[in-house]
C-alpha cells in the first residue's frame, strides 16, 4: 500500500480494539474529515448483530466508503456475507488493501454505483445516509464528484423503489438517515446510539 502501512504496524495490534486503531488501516485515518463519513466500529457491530441474525444471509451496504461497515461487520457476525458497494475508486483501493491486511473472506467490496446493483441477490441492507453528500457542501469528501439535489431525489427514489421491491421480513440498519428512502412498509424495530441508528423489518 502506498504509505507502507502494511510493513510499518506491529502484526500483534489489534484493529478492532478501538476507531482510532482500526482507521490506521487507511491512508487518510489523521483526516477527521474523512472519518466523519465512516461507521464508528460500535455502531457496525450493533447492526451486524440485527442484519446478521439468520446464518448465511447475504448483506448490502450501499455506499461502502473505506468499506467500514463491511469489514468491522464481517469480523463481529463472521456467519453473513457482505458486499459493499461504492462510487469512489480510490476508497474501493483501500477497501480491498485493509480487506486483505484483516484476512477477511467473507467480504466483497465493489467500485460502482448502487443504481446497477440487483438487490434481489441481498438478504438485508446498510445504509449510512450515503446521499446526503449532495447537500452538506462544506464536509463533502473531495471534488470527484458532481453534486446536486436533483442526484439525492434520483437517489433517494430509486432507493425506496428497491426497498419496496424485496420481500416481508427484509431487514435494514440506517445510520443517521433521513428515513426519505423508507418505504412505508418497513417499520422501526429497535434504535440505538440515540436514535441516530435504527433497525427496520419490512412487514
Ligand atoms: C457516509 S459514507 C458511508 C461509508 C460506509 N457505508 C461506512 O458506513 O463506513 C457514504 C458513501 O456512499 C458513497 N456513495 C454515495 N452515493 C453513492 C452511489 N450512488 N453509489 C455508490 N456509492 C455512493 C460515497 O462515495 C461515500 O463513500
């Protein structure tokens, strides 16, 4: 990896012991910037706990970043799969090279955007208010990308439709969400982190 971090950290540390251990796995982790946008390992553990309740199940987050949410839920609920995917090249690179330092097999992250994926190969969803970007211009990531409101309406539409789609008892985590993306048939089991985390079951 391009900053050697792979040679330079100790192979006894344990990543999972805190957020600050766990984000030296990329380039950007003194960037508080960039780990605003990344899920804190106690959330993702939350919610693997909820989406990885059945053995086997296979698991989307859309919008995948670094692949935080992925790898941190790979490790706590090793029995579900996960895919993340991602618009962002450059963060599916470091996805795969700390994906590989962790050893983790049961993870897949993908570069593309969320719009080509078929949820029909998904069980249960992640979703970290991925669209928001198009909105809160002073915090976004970098420039590689346009953005505009008509992006997170296309979005956020095409988001719900693909929720609606999938069958009674499909089960998604959103992290701070604007919950425009929830069909009305899915309900609020349970919240967490002062209900910035909530857990829905379609009905
Ligand atoms: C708030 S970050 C969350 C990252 C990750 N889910 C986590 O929790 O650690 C949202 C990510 O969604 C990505 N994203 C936004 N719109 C997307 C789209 N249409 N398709 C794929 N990725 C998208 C952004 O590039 C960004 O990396």
């Amino acid at each position: 990896m391009s900053n050697n971090k792979k040679s330079s950290i100790p192979s006894t540390i344990n990543w999972f012991d805190s957020n600050e251990a766990f984000d030296n796995l990329f380039p950007d982790s003194n960037s508080s910037l960039m780990k605003r946008h990344w899920t804190p390992l106690e959330v993702a553990k939350k919610a693997a706990q909820f989406l990885a309740a059945e053995k086997n199940v296979q698991i989307l987050d859309i919008g995948s970043g670094v692949g935080k949410f992925c790898l941190a839920a790979a490790n706590y609920m090793p029995l579900a799969f996960y895919t993340g995917i991602e618009q962002r090249g450059n963060l599916v690179e470091q996805a795969i090279q700390a994906k590989e330092i962790l050893g983790l097999k049961n993870v897949d992250l993908l570069h593309g955007n969320f719009s080509t994926m078929n949820f029909k190969n998904y069980d249960h969803f992640y979703f970290f208010n991925s669209f928001y970007e198009n909105f809160s211009f002073s915090q976004n990531m970098d420039n590689q990308i346009e953005y505009s409101k008509e992006l997170y309406e296309q979005y956020t539409y095409l988001l719900k439709t693909k929720l609606e789609s999938k069958p009674s008892g499909t089960r998604l985590a959103t992290f701070h969400s604007t919950e425009e993306e929830i069909p009305a048939d899915y309900l609020v089991v349970g919240t967490e982190m002062k209900n910035t985390l909530k857990f829905w079951v379609k009905i």
